[in-house]
C-alpha cells in the first residue's frame, strides 16, 4: 500500500481523537499518509497531523456553515482529478464522517465499508457482527479507491514525532443544490463530569430502570464514581435520555476501566459498544440476562435496591 | 406537501440471526418486519402532511423477499402508497446499490421531502440515506432530533458530539431521524384493514434500468471469511441478599477504581 488518505475532524482548534487514532494506525500500513480536513485552521492542525504520520494536510477551507459531507466529498474528489486516487481513504465514524464516506461512495462509484474495527496492509476490513461475538472480514471488489469508515477506539492513538505536515488548499468545485444545508446556530449541552467516551468509569441504565425518573440513580451513581453516565438504545428510544448517551452499535464505544451495567440485558446491538471495557460489572433481575455472559463481576438483583445502596455506601465513604 | 418515506424489511431483531455460509448473506428467508427504526420516519412524515394540510406519504422499500407484511405496516399507519423494488437478483446487494435503486424509485414520485432513518436495525452500514441523497442531486441533513418544514425550507435540530446544531436546508432534501424524535403510532384495527387495498407499485431492478449494477455482482465489494471474535469470558455472578451493594464497592475496590 503506497498512498494513504485519512479524513481528520477538526474540533474546537485540534483534531478529534478518533482522527488521531486513524493516522496512527495508517502509519503501519506502509505508504505515504496524507490527511484531509476542513474549515481553514490548516496552519494550526499541521503540526498535530504531521506529528501523527501525516506528511500532507488538504485543507477544504472554510465551508461557510455548510453541513462538511457534500463539500468535503466535493474537495476528495476534485484532489483525486488532479492527484490520482489513493490506495484508500479512511474515515472516522462520526456525524460528519459518515455523511463524507456516504457523499463520496456515489461521487466516485465506488463501494463503502463501516463499523470497521480493523484494517489490514492487504485491504482486508473487519466488521463486528451479532453484537462482536464474530468478526467478518472483507475487501474491495470494485476499481477506485476503497472507503473505509472506522469506528473509535479500534486502534490507539500514539504520537510518532513527525514534523509538521505541509498545508495544501482544495477546493470543493461546483456542488449545486447538494451543499444548501447550512447550519445556523450551535447548541452545546451542558455536561457535567467527564466526556462518556473518555470517563475512567461509566454507569449505564437500561429498560431495567423501569421509568424514566430512575435514570437519575444513574447520574447520581456516576458523579459519586467521577464517572460519565450512559444508556441503552431501549431507553433512548423511549426518549428518557437524549442520543448523546447511547452506548452501542448505533452510539457511542466506550473502553472505561470499568462499566457498570444497570438493568441492561445486554443485547447485541449494546455490547458492541462497551464490550472493550477492562472491567464490567452488571446489575439485572434476570439471572440469565445475556448481559452476565460477559461481565465480570454480576448482581442478580433489583436495580431500584441494589443502585440506590450503592449510592449510599460511595457517599458515606 | 409530498413525502417519501424510505423503509426496509428485515428479520425479526428477537429472532436469533446467522450468515449463510457460502454467501455470507444475513439469512433473510424468515419472516420479515417493519424495522423499528423505520417507523419513526413514518410517524414523522404522516404529523409534517398533517401539519401542511394537503400532500401524502409515500413509502419506498427494497428487498429480494416478495414479502409485503413490513410494507403493509406502514401503509397501516397511515402512509398513502408504496413502492417496493423486490427481485431475486437484489440478494446481496451493497449499500451504493441500494442507494441507486432507492434513488431511481423515489424519481417516480418526486417528492418534496424524503426521510430515513439513520440507519437499518439489520445491516446498520449508515450511508444509504445520504448516497441517495447524492444520486438525486439533493442536500441532506443527517441525525435529525427535531423536524419542522417552513414553507419550501427543512428545519433540523441535528444531533452533534456535544449538543445540536440548528440546520436549515431547502426542500426538495433527504433528513434521516434518529428514534425518539416522534412517537409512532400504533396502526388502528381501521388502518390495518384499509391497508389492505392501498396500493402496492411492485417493481424489479431491471424496470428502473438498473439490471447489473445490484446484487453481489454489482457490490464494490465482498465478505472473505467469519471468524468468531475473541471470547469475554463469565465472570463472578452473586445473586443480591441485601448484600449486593457491599459486593460492588469491594470489587471496585478490588480494580483499585475506589
């Protein structure tokens, strides 16, 4: 493999992590790294892309409040008329990252792999399946190059000491009505204690809390742990915590040192996301909750006991 | 106010899944249901046409099973008409693929608004909607947590890492939604019999010229080999006598986390 690209996400003036993580890993697969990224601030992201393996950094420019998928995908796809196409394009999954790999795949015609944990020299991809309990390998069949969309914390970010990477301005080109969605004004959630993505503990409830006025067990239990609280898609589809929680195949992977399940079962589409957790710990009713197959330390017992007990003994200590 | 409702068909979730070992196909040949995620755009897409006070929902679905039943659910919550692309050739078609023979069918009806969810319960690869989206030339807004329509103009509350954005897009525009941004309805005994004599366009993929660019052949790209991930193994299970709570504070403090 000679030519790699990767997507890197600019994020209040630095690259996000999962980006950092993508180069590190594109760094071993024996070619040249390029990056790609958006919004103009290339100068001051060079130096963390080309510390990260990065020897060039296209910078889309200021995309004006435009949603990035359709001028992004534009800008790759206008450097690939001028510079060739690469081996591969990795992309980090996210919002934005998606929207990228799926603008491109219809751009270039070429086909789309996501929710990869794993990417090999040879162009093999793994895939997660049936809540990670087995892998699915796959390649590119197609000419062109093949877009892979990968998701966070499949590989560790480590700094290789690269020089600064040297800024190259694209362009997006004529992108006529696909680039109309605009963004208007920025609405930042209030949060307290750590990121769920980088929190050392996580305590997580699900369909077993019962109502949604029990999450609050939840939050409460986290913050005594200096922990982040997350949930189950069960109860962010009912709507009793917003997307931003949701751990899981469709939400966010977490790795804390430990996890602590509450009244979650433990379906497949959940365990993808918390499943790299050094510890877990489970708290269910059901004694034969999938959720116990993997946990290392289980309670079977009443989530609305054994929480709020718990609660108590990590305040009084 | 005309809205397509892209909705797809797959295996009952509570049933246990498995590929097929030769094709590495997820085994479609049980029954198929509405996929949950779906019916959020439904349900969201029947409240914006009650909102305009004219137009009417359209569903459009690809599958290689002649299967209606997960169509027919939709058409029983209110939506007006289907399409459904169905052949055998589609077995084994890749998300571009999909995202072309949605395309070509959403063309027929040329809508003013077409929503999605964010991704399928089955596959979860994430990019149709916006493939689409691409294909008919259209803007799209994805994660959307809120909907309203402004006269020719989408207004989207659109999940971020950290809160949401306000985005705004003109219409005609792909939105997919994320669960939980409506909550959908139950078809009515009355909605289930009506759907009954709704009308169902059934097409194949050689109608909409796209015969070769779906299937496994037509896929850019194809699984190698299933391997069985690295096992976690069971640990230590206490049932709860007044005691549990004690057992978890020593544990974490075991991990050295307390």
């Amino acid at each position: 493999m000679s030519n790699i690209w990767v997507v890197v996400e600019p994020a209040n003036g630095a690259l996000t992590t999962t980006s950092l993580e993508l180069l590190t890993h594109a760094r071993t697969l024996g070619g040249t790294v390029s990056a790609i990224t958006w919004g103009g601030q290339g100068a001051a992201l060079a130096a963390q892309a080309g510390e990260y393996g990065a020897t060039t950094l296209h910078d889309a420019g200021d995309l004006g409040g435009a949603l990035p998928g359709a001028p992004v995908a534009g800008a790759i796809t206008g450097l690939i008329a001028s510079a060739g196409a690469p081996d591969v394009i990795l992309i980090p999954t996210s919002y934005d990252g998606r929207d990228i790999a799926g603008r491109l795949s219809a751009k270039l015609n070429t086909g789309v792999l996501t929710n990869v944990t794993g990417y090999s020299a040879d162009g093999a991809t793994e895939h997660p399946v049936f809540g990670g309990t087995q892998i699915v390998k796959a390649r590119f069949t197609s000419g062109g190059p093949g877009i892979v969309v990968i998701r966070a914390k499949s590989f560790a970010a480590e700094s290789a000491g690269g020089a600064p990477a040297s800024v190259n301005s694209i362009a997006s080109g004529d992108l006529g009505a696909t680039n109309s969605a605009k963004i208007v004004a920025s609405h930042v959630e209030e949060r307290v204690g750590p990121k769920l993505e980088e929190a050392a503990v996580v305590v997580s409830g699900g369909r077993g809390l019962g109502e949604a006025s029990a999450y609050a067990l939840i939050e409460e239990a986290a913050k005594l742990l200096n922990g982040a609280s997350g949930a189950s898609r069960a109860i962010v589809d009912a709507g009793w915590v917003p997307y931003s929680k949701q751990v899981g195949q469709t939400g966010k992977t977490v790795k804390p040192t430990v996890y602590i399940a509450c009244g979650i079962s433990g379906a497949t589409q959940h365990m993808v996301g918390m499943k790299g957790s050094k510890n877990i710990v489970a708290i269910n009713k059901d004694a034969d909750a999938p959720i116990f197959q993997i946990a290392d330390f289980g309670i079977v017992g009443d989530v609305h006991k054994v929480l709020p007990a718990l609660i108590e003994k990590l305040k009084s200590r | 106010m005309n809205i397509v409702v892209c909705v797809k068909q797959i295996p009952d979730p509570a049933a246990p899944a498995s590929l097929d070992p030769t094709t590495h196909n997820l085994d479609r040949t049980g029954k198929l249901i509405l996929d949950e995620a779906d019916t959020y755009g439904v349900e969201m897409a029947l409240q914006l046409v009650d909102k305009a006070g004219a137009g009417e929902v359209t569903v459009v679905s690809m599958g290689s099973s002649a299967d209606l039943s997960g169509v027919r659910n939709a058409l029983a919550m209110g939506a007006a008409k289907a399409i459904v692309v169905s052949d055998d050739s589609l077995r084994g078609t890749d998300a571009l693929g999909t995202a072309k023979v949605l395309a070509a069918a959403i063309k027929r009806v040329n809508p003013d608004l077409v929503l999605c969810a964010t991704e399928s319960s089955d596959g979860y690869t994430g990019t149709v909607p916006v493939q689409v989206a691409e294909i008919l030339g259209l803007p799209s807004v994805t994660f959307a947590k809120s909907v309203t329509v402004d006269g020719s103009t989408v207004k989207v509350d659109r999940q971020t890492d950290g809160g949401y954005d306000e985005v705004t897009s003109p219409l005609p525009a792909v939105v997919t939604v994320t669960a939980g941004v409506v909550e959908p309805r139950y078809a009515s005994f009355k909605g289930i019999m009506a759907a009954k004599s709704k009308p169902v366009e059934e097409l194949t993929a050689a109608d909409l010229g796209l015969a070769g660019e779906t299937g496994a052949a037509g896929a850019g790209q194809e699984i190698t080999s299933v391997v069985a991930a690295e096992a976690r193994a069971a640990g230590e299970k206490h049932t709860d006598e007044g005691d549990g709570a004690d057992k978890i504070v020593a544990f974490l403090e075991s991990i050295k986390v307390l």
